[in-house]
C-alpha cells in the first residue's frame, strides 16, 4: 500500500517549503528586475524576475493542492516543471530549487519510488549544505526524510540487508535530531517528531530501551 497523505499544510511546513513572500525575498546579487526589448523591436518582452519568481510560487500551490488530492504524478509533473524554472532563474545550488527537490522526492516516495527519492532527497541536502551550511534546519529535514525511507526499504527485505539499511537509518537519524536540538531546543515540535521517527528506528532494530526513552522524551 501506498503511504497516505498527511495534513499537506504540516507536511509542506516541515519541508521548509518557500512561500511567495520568502521566494520574492530572494534575489541575484546585483539582479535588476526590469526588462527591455531592443530599440524598435516588436518582440515581446522577456518575463519580470518578479513575474517568474511569482510563477514558481503558484506552481508551489499547485504542486501543493495536487498532492493533497492524491494526484502525485501531476504534483509530480509540476515540481519538474518548477524546478526546471528554478534552475534557470535562481541557478541549481540555491534554497528554492532544494525545496523543489523536495517537493519532487515526496511525490517521488507516495509513488512508490523509493530509491529515486532518496537520490532526490540527497541532492537537496547537498545544495543546502552547501549554500545554508551542514547545520542547518533544513538538513536536518532533509536528513529524517531520507531515514524514514531507509526504514521503509529496511521493511522490504530480510536478513543483513535490513539490518544495514535500519542502521544507516539509525545514523542519519541522529544526525537530524542533534541539528534540531541545537537550533530549535528541546521543546519544538519539529524536535518531537523527529524523536518519534528515531524511536520508531531504534525499536525495528530491536534497541528497545531507546526506543522507549526516546519516545518517552517526546510526551514529555
């Protein structure tokens, strides 16, 4: 079966998704927004910076509204196409184009294609290392996505293989919850969940007691 969809607003809030106004926030060094056409020219004028930036924010919805509805392949079809705006008008390495790669990777995962989330996953958390630093929330997301598909492949086969892919998962894990500590506290909602996917690991590799002290820390 595939995995049900969840409240898309909480969903999308916990990818770090780029709203308008952040989208809109964002510009080029030295970027000027108006256009021009050559004297005397009767071609139409090349889109705004402002007009792009607001078509990729209505593409967000859309992707957004798409997958709410169950309709992960046209959600899909549409981050692509976003993405592709993204890369043209931010460059491949930047915040806006990561979370599209988000958005790809979740659709990716509700699809059933796991393997291709997780690269897709990976490659955003590459560029926000790389342009938001290692310890960054949105690593972090990044980071707890991919582990909670490692679990789910974990599911898929036995022996020494699960175990492999259950404790890659373990490790990546921890890694997200030592960046949500460290910028959020104890006492954040993201930090919550993240100990609850990390409890969930820990008790599929049979670590029982850290699985109930992580779990208890979260209804704390």
């Amino acid at each position: 079966d595939q995995p049900r969809s969840r409240g898309l607003g909480d969903v999308y809030k916990r990818q770090a998704l780029f709203t308008q106004q952040q989208i809109s926030n964002v510009r080029f060094a030295g970027s000027d927004t108006r256009t021009s056409t050559p004297s005397g020219s009767d071609s139409q004028a090349e889109p705004s910076y402002m007009q792009i930036e607001k078509d990729i924010a209505s593409m967000q919805r859309a992707i957004r509204d798409l997958h709410g509805t169950g309709d992960y392949q046209q959600s899909l079809d549409v981050a692509k196409k976003a993405l592709e705006l993204s890369r043209e008008h931010f460059g491949a390495e930047h915040p806006v184009s990561a979370s599209l790669l988000n958005n790809i990777a979740l659709n990716q995962k509700y699809l059933g294609e796991l393997d291709a989330a997780i690269q897709t996953f990976h490659e955003a958390l590459q560029i926000y290392e790389e342009v938001l630093g290692e310890t960054h929330t949105s690593c972090a997301t990044c980071k707890i996505n991919i582990a909670k598909l490692l679990q789910l492949q974990a599911n898929n086969v036995p022996g020494l293989d699960r175990m492999q892919l259950l404790q890659e998962a373990k490790e990546i894990a921890e890694q997200a919850l030592v960046i949500k500590l460290d910028n959020l506290g104890d006492r954040n909602p993201e930090v919550g969940t993240v100990m609850f996917s990390l409890g969930a690991i820990y008790n599929d590799l049979k670590m029982h007691a850290e699985a109930v002290e992580t779990l208890h820390e979260v209804g704390r």
